[in-house]
C-alpha cells in the first residue's frame, strides 16, 4: 500500500488510540513513583509496575511503526 493512499481519519485515530494508551501507563507509573500511598492496598507493585511499562512500550512500538510504515506527511 502507498502511504499517501490510506484514510487520513483512520490512522488518526489509531495513532490517538495508542498515544492514549501510552499516556495511560506513563501517568499510572507517575503515581506508583511518586505517591505509593495512593496505591498502598496493591499487594504486588513490583509486578503491576512491569504490566504497565510494557503497556507503554507497546504502544510506543505501536506509534513508531504506523508512523514509519503508512505515513509520510506533515499533515498530522
């Protein structure tokens, strides 16, 4: 497929998907870092913090493909 052939509103609106997804986890991270008593009845934050960095690195992986793969213009 050529990049200048796909639906503009459709990879808008996946790239918003992702990026909301990677704001997601960066913000929960930010309040296990910064505020463990907010989330002091979590048994496990060891492993809750491991769920979401991966969280946001899927959908940082998610953005730099789409974005290397079907976009080439300056049109965001």
């Amino acid at each position: 497929m050529k990049k200048e052939q796909i639906n503009t509103s459709l990879y808008k609106a996946l790239k918003s998907s992702f990026e909301a997804d990677r704001d997601a986890a960066v913000a929960t991270l930010e309040v296990y870092f910064t505020n463990l008593v907010g989330v002091a009845d979590q048994p496990d934050f060891v492993n809750d913090l491991r769920e979401y960095t991966k969280k946001h690195a899927e959908a940082e992986e998610n953005i730099r493909v789409l974005v290397e793969y079907f976009w080439s213009c300056d049109c965001e």
